[in-house]
C-alpha cells in the first residue's frame, strides 16, 4: 500500500506506532493494518516511492528523528 498525503479525517489510515528499535531508531507502524512503513527496494534516491509492508527486519524500515533548525 502506497503512502500518500489527504486531508486530515481522523481515521486509523492516518494514525501511525511510533516504535523504538534501538539506536535511535524506530519503526512507524500503521495502526490500521499494522504493517510497518517501508523505503521501497531500501532506496536511497529522492523520490523513491514510501509504502507499508509486512515486517522484514531490513534498514529500510528504521527510520531516525533529528531535529533541525
């Protein structure tokens, strides 16, 4: 399933798990399906396509808050 922006509507689709897996890093896992955001084929590139997939493990499902400004 495709990640994409919509107008706010207080649905489960739109609410997401925030979830520590070390490092500083986490897991955003949606509260609707549980499956968790996925960089498709662990792009690196702008542009590349954002999506839910069934849990694997791989780094391109840990992302990292930094603050900036």
């Amino acid at each position: 399933t495709n990640v994409w922006q919509y107008a706010p509507n207080n649905t489960d689709a739109q609410k997401w798990y925030i979830i520590p897996c070390g490092n500083g890093y986490y897991m955003v896992v949606s509260k609707c399906n549980m499956l968790n955001l996925d960089v498709s084929c662990s792009g690196t590139a702008n542009g590349t396509n954002i999506h839910c997939w069934t849990y694997n493990g791989c780094d391109n499902q840990r992302f990292r808050v930094d603050k900036v400004g």
